[in-house]
C-alpha cells in the first residue's frame, strides 16, 4: 500500500511540474503573469458564449423585424390589389349598364309603343319541366301578371306569372309549360313553341305544328307572330335541328333560345304596347 501511495504522488508532482514548465513557457510567450492567463483561461469562453448568444439575438431580431415589415407591406398591397378588384368590378358594371341603357334607347327609338319597366334577376330556378326566374320589381312599378319580359335586344324572355309588392316571377321560355305563337323568319310558316325538355335537348326550344312543305334551314331566326301577349317580331331563337314530327304529317325544329339565361342580369317587362 505504501509502494502505491508513493507511486501516485510521483505522478503527481511529475504532472506539476510539467504543468509548471508549460505554464512558464506559455507565460514567457505571451507575456501574461499566471493569474491573468487563469483569468483568461476561465474568462475566455464565457465571452464568447455571452458574444455568440449576442450575435444569434441580433440575427433573431433583425428577422423578426424584417418579417413584420414584410407582413405589413404583404397586407398593403392584399388591400390595394382588393381595391383595383372592386373597382374593375365597378367599372365592368358601370360598363354592362350603359350598354343595355344604350340598346334601350334603341329599342325604346325603335318601338315608341313600348312602355317598359326595368328590373334586375335576383334568383333562378329549373325544376323538372319549370324554370322561372324571379326580378325585383313588382306591382309596386306597375307589373302585372300575363306581362312579356324581354331584353334590350328584342328578345324574349317569358311571360310573368306571379305579382307581389316588390318582385315578380317570369316564367321563361324554356318551361314546357309556356307555349308561343311563332314564326319561321324566312319562310313565314307559323308554328308553337315551348321549351323541349326532350331528353338531350333540356335547354333547348321546340317549334311543332310546321306544315310538310315547310322549308327550314339551320339557323333560320324564329320570331312571335304577334299577339294581345306578345308584340310581333320579338326573336324567339334560331332552328339547329328539324325534321317530320311523328305523324309523318307535319314538321317540327329545335331552337337554341335567343337569349343566354345563365348570364342574363336584367330584363325589361313590357308593360304596355301597340297590338295592332
């Protein structure tokens, strides 16, 4: 025990004195005294721990800053560009109104007959055999039921059918249940219309009652014959289809309908004009 006692302190002061040696050596180099190098030693790393964590809270805030900049410039231009969005949208139906109170004024110079009474869609529907839609105009503007509505255009769109304080159902030309005496514009041939609601042909017209002599040609327009209900002339469609109807007697042709439903925004309802 006391040989391993004795060995142990051997190595003991043997790495004292080393360690003295080295720190002589290293303070002649540097010519730092002892102290100060034990200062250093423990000091040294402590710094530059406190400088990295400066440095890291540094990048961290200057992130954070130029996130929130970021942020508040994506938010101003998500306004500005929201603002030129409704204002194109403003324009595009500033646009669409002069337009129609342009062929307005050409339908109204055309028909001096015609008293008209304006409205805008306000709801669809197309259920089975029916579709209708709904405008915001109703007895309160002199709307009565048994009134053709129609575009700025001349054409038809159908034939109000329900009258409340301020709005009015149409039923359009499409329902099945609407029949309209027509012409065939180039042949002078008269027939009916009503909408097909033939399988295939939902969103197409059906002119029947055309006699066998008839001659009809695709896209031949198709217009009212005139009526206590309907003026003459108003267009109904145009012919993309004819043939024998099932008799064998008689001739039928389908119309696509003069007016766009899915896009039409506003109608005017004739509220008075010429029969005769």
């Amino acid at each position: 025990m006391r040989h391993f006692f004795s060995t142990k302190v051997r190595v003991v002061l043997i790495l004292a004195v080393v360690l003295s040696i080295a720190l002589a050596i290293i303070s002649g180099l540097t010519g730092l005294a002892l102290p100060d190098m034990l200062v250093q030693g423990v000091l040294t790393p402590l710094r530059n721990g406190v400088s990295q964590l400066r440095d890291t809270a540094e990048q961290y805030y200057s992130y954070m800053f130029r996130y929130e900049t970021l942020e508040a410039e994506n938010a101003a231009l998500k306004e500005k560009l929201a603002n030129i969005q409704a204002d194109a949208r403003t324009a595009d139906a500033v646009s669409r109104e002069n337009d129609r109170l342009r062929d307005l004024l050409q339908l109204t110079a055309a028909h001096e007959d015609y008293k008209l009474v304006d409205a805008y869609i306000i709801a669809w529907s197309s259920v089975d055999w029916n579709n209708t839609i709904t405008i915001n105009r109703g007895a309160n503007a002199g709307i009565k039921e048994g009134m053709c509505a129609i575009t700025a255009n001349h054409e038809l769109v159908g034939l109000v059918t329900e009258v409340g304080s301020n709005y009015a159902v149409v039923k359009t030309v499409l329902d099945s249940s609407l029949q309209i005496s027509a012409t065939l514009a180039s042949s002078g041939n008269n027939g009916q219309v009503k909408g097909s609601y033939t399988s295939g042909h939902e969103d197409l017209l059906r002119m029947d009652y055309l006699p066998s002599s008839a001659i009809i040609r695709i896209d031949d327009q198709v217009v009212t014959s005139g009526s206590t209900v309907y003026p003459r002339d108003l267009v109904v469609g145009h012919v993309v289809d004819a043939d024998f109807d099932a008799t064998g007697v008689a001739k039928y042709a389908l119309l696509e309908p003069a007016v766009d439903l899915d896009t039409l925004e506003q109608v005017f309802i004739l509220t008075e004009y010429n029969a005769g």
